[in-house]
C-alpha cells in the first residue's frame, strides 16, 4: 500500500474494504478486455486508423527506406497523432461499454467519440510535448512525466475536462500508483512490442514488407495502447473514490 495512504498511526485512513490500485489486476483486466472484445475494438481502431495506413503506405520510401526523409517523418506523424485521438476516442467509449457489461455497437461508439476528439486531441499534445522535453533534457523526467499524466487522455474523455485540468486530475489519480504503473506498461510493452520488433527485424530487406508489417502492427499495438490507458483509470478511479460504473458510462449516451 502507497505510504501516502497511511497516517502517522499506521493504520488506513480510507474506507474500510476500498479497493487498492494493483499492477497484477490492472494488466489482466487489460488483456482480458482487448483480447475478448477483440473484433469490436480492431474494428473501431481500424476506422480511425485508415488515413494513417494509407499514408504510411505512400510515405514509406522515406519512412522505412534509406535515407529517411524528415517531412515525411513529420507528415506521417501529425497524421497519426490526430488519427490517435479519433482511435482513443472510439476505444475509451467501448472500453466502458465493456466494463458496464453492455454490448459495443460500432456507430454508436463512433457517434459518442467524435464529439471528445478535440479535448483529447489537445491533451495528447499538451502530454506529449512535456514528456518529449523532459526525455531530452534527461531520460527519468520524462519516464515520470509519462506515468503521471498516464490516465489525462482518458479523464479528459470521460469527465470532459480542459487538457490542463485533466492533466491535474491524471497527477492526482496516479499519486502514489507511479511504479506499480510503469510495471503495467513495461509488462504490456515487453508482451505486445518485443514480437513485433523482433519479426520486423526479418523484415527489413524488403521493403514492402516491413512497411506492410509496421503499419499493421502499429493499428493492432495503438488500440491496446487506448485499452490500456482506459483500464488504467478506471482502476485508479476504483481506488481513490466511490465509482458508479453506469454514472462514468452514462456520459457516453
């Protein structure tokens, strides 16, 4: 348990049988959720993932070939930062669709995550521009930048908040998780990424198929990703408050 939940007594100052945020949990409810609603949660990624397929397709001689070309580094990922977003979107509504244990109707949750694009849009860019500084200057202030707004996408979605605000909310709901946090995602990265890199590996003297094979698995390794963040802050609301499941789904209908 996370010293800041204790109080000078030694004793637990929460409710008694409030649920504790822990790695093991976190991460099976992760796979579990992706890999048994996998056609549903691919299709809906899949949509959002379209113009970032094609571009990468018509881009990769610069992508993947050499020399490699800037511009169509830039290009392809501001193409994909905002086909991101649409992805997150999407994924966050069926994730609670999931959890609410109701049924992910792909229009419906299309329909729902369009209107929370641009407030994940620009949290993304708000997170990841703080993280990408902090990686620069020093690996480990990035590395915490990472963990701390791990779950801002996600609150912005949900609870409809401003990028800063939810970036706030992200600090507060990850204090005291950030390790048990980096654990989930360096397990889920080494499970979902180590396969892919290594079979890309294979793949680089053609460079058909190692564009086809890293596009493809960018699409599959995006929308674990947006399950990933999703289960993470349910799991953190579970542990700091007292969370009605319909009430965080409702703000989808």
């Amino acid at each position: 348990m996370s010293d800041e939940y204790l109080s000078l007594s030694g004793t637990d100052p929460r409710p008694a049988g409030r649920p504790t945020f822990e790695f093991g949990p976190t991460l099976r409810a992760t796979f579990s959720v992706y890999f048994s609603n996998l056609v549903p949660i691919l299709a809906l990624s899949a949509i959002a993932y379209v113009p970032v397929a094609i571009t990468g397709w018509l881009l990769r001689e610069g992508l993947y070939g050499e020399p490699k070309q800037p511009l169509d580094f830039f290009g392809f990922l501001l193409v994909s930062m905002i086909c991101a977003q649409f992805e997150v979107a999407f994924v966050t509504v069926a994730v609670f669709r999931v959890l609410r244990g109701g049924k992910v109707a792909l229009g419906d949750c299309m329909k729902a995550g369009f209107r929370k694009v641009p407030v994940a849009f620009l949290t993304a860019v708000v997170v990841g521009c703080i993280t990408l500084v902090g990686t620069v200057a020093c690996l480990v202030p990035g590395i915490i930048a990472a963990m701390m707004f791990a779950v801002a996408v996600p609150a912005a979605i949900v609870e409809g908040k401003g990028a800063f605000d939810a970036m706030a909310r992200s600090r507060d709901l990850t204090k005291g998780n950030r390790w048990s946090i980096f654990a989930v995602y360096l397990c889920a990265g080494l499970v979902m990424n180590v396969p892919v890199l290594v079979a890309g590996f294979f793949m680089r003297s053609s460079l058909t198929a190692y564009a086809s094979w890293t596009i493809g698995t960018g699409w599959l390794t995006g929308a674990f990703q947006a399950v990933l963040a999703c289960v993470l802050y349910y799991h953190l609301r579970v542990a700091h408050e007292d969370v009605d499941l319909a009430d965080l789904a409702a703000v989808f209908d």
